[in-house]
DNA sequence: ATGGCCCGTAGAACGGGA
C-alpha cells in the first residue's frame, strides 16, 4: 500500500498535477495540506473521474486538509474525525480517517512565522494539544499514520543550511523538542528508517531560484506508530512535481507499506 | 542591506507562507 502526503499550496491550482502524480505513481491513498478551498468548492467529482475519494476540511483562502483515497480500496473508510477536540480552532488543520485498521492522519501544523511571535505562541500550544490527541488516537488505534506538513525540519541535515536557520523558525529549539516528544509516544519518521541521500528536501523557496540551488528544508513527514514501522518498505520524496511548471512549493513524500492483513498475518 | 515568489481575495495591494 503507497501512502503519500503533499502540501499542494491550493488544490484549486495544483488539481491537475496531483491527479497526474496519484495515477501516475499508483497511490493508494493521500494526504493534502493547504488545499485553500471552502468545502463546497473542493473537486470530489473530478477526483472521481479519476477513480479517487475524498474526505475534506477547508475554509476560505488558508490552510485546509484533506484525505484521498483509490476507490474500491478495501472497504469503506470510516471514523472520520475533523479537529482536535482538545484545541477549538478556527483553522481547519485536521482531518482523519480509518481504513479498517489503520488510522490516517492529514495534519497541517502552523507555520508559526517567527520564533517569539503570537503566531510561534499559537504554533506551540497547537502542538502541545496535537500531541495530547494523537496519543488519544494511538490508544485506539495502534496502526496509525501521522502525516503532513510539520512546519518543522526535525534535525540539521534537514536543512541545507543549518548556521543561517539555527533557531529561527522551523529549526528552533521548542519546536524540534515538540517533534521528538511526538516520536517518544511511539512513532518513527518513516524517511529515516532508510538510507538517503544527503540534503533531500520536502520544500524549496519559490523565491531566489531555491529549488535549482537545492536550497530546502525537510518540513512534510510520515510518522508511522511502532508497530507499523518494522512493515514499511521504502519512503522516498519525489521531487519530480517541484519540477513542474506552476509547482507547489513543496513535493511530496510517500512510502510503502505492507498492506493491513499482510501485518496481521505475519 | 533589502528583498527577491506564489496564492487568494481582491479588483490595488496585502496577508500569509516558510
């Protein structure tokens, strides 16, 4: 089973790219952040079309999330939780699903534009509830994925430069804690269960050519529960769609793994 | 040194992103 997440930066733009990069790479299901479209806006019949179904949480301009998964995937996702009832949000940063027993999480965590700021403030309390409720979800369902965009480039070799950004925002010192606190509930970043290659980044800076100079942040993550990590086979991020005219500024990362009642027989 | 791009909402610039 190939899970995937992608911050598509407005699915508005990005819709013909992403039904290109599912087929294309045969997804199972994925992941979306910053999807910029209310609900009554967002593609469920064109995604149709494209033989995928979809559970969303938008609001008008930002943020927004959602869940898309290959019709006729084993049986009907079901479980659906929109928000973290743990922290009443005007944002829509949250959505989940289950597909039989295992829960997906599409998380879009604040970006928190400036270490100190009131946005920094909100960035961290949302992540001290998001580690509150995502232990909630373990409890229930020891088969999960927690994938998104993080907002959060986790150690220096996810940053291609580790001096300019030390404890600036995405790299500082309250946040990477944050991360591995999420990790200690049970969790491993599925990227680094395998060997990469060096400076691999989930997102680049439209501006001063970023991607071309390979200047990036690993920001967008797959964390996989422990009990779910001994059976993913690979997670790479592809950055062929960053290469694409009118890109997203991030790419998406996606992994394999063994397919639910593969686990449950081994 | 500064800001440099892209998106949405606008219906001109601006907030937000990271």
């Amino acid at each position: 089973m190939r899970i995937a997440t992608w911050n598509v930066n407005s699915l508005k733009v990005r819709l013909p790219q992403v039904i290109d990069w599912l087929i294309k790479n045969q997804v199972d299901i994925l992941c979306l952040q910053e999807t910029k479209l209310i609900d009554t806006a967002f593609p469920s019949e064109e995604l149709a079309q494209a033989g995928y179904e979809a559970v969303f949480s938008g609001q008008p301009t930002y943020n927004g999330v959602a869940i898309l998964w290959r019709s006729g995937l084993g049986n009907a996702p079901d479980s659906l939780i929109v928000d973290n009832p743990r922290f009443p949000d005007e944002q829509k940063r949250l959505i989940s699903l289950k597909f039989g027993a295992l829960r997906v999480v599409s998380a879009y965590v604040p970006n928190g534009q400036e270490v100190g700021s009131e946005k920094y403030d909100y960035k961290l309390r949302w992540l001290d509830a998001f580690e509150h409720w995502v232990k909630d979800l373990l409890m229930d369902s020891p088969q999960l994925v927690v994938a998104g965009d993080y907002n959060i480039a986790p150690e220096d070799r996810d940053v291609h430069d580790p001096q300019a950004w030390d404890g600036k925002i995405l790299c500082s010192e309250p946040e990477r804690s944050r991360f591995d606190n999420l990790k200690k509930l049970g969790f491993e970043d599925a990227f680094r269960l395998f060997e990469q290659a060096p400076k691999t980044f989930s997102w680049w800076d439209y501006r001063q050519l970023g991607f071309q100079k390979n200047r990036g942040l690993r920001i967008d993550h797959l964390l996989v529960s422990t009990a779910l990590a001994p059976f993913v086979r690979t997670c790479q991020i592809d950055r062929a769609p960053r290469k694409a005219k009118q890109p997203s500024d991030h790419a998406p990362v996606w992994m394999d793994i063994t397919p639910h009642h593969e686990v449950q027989s081994s």
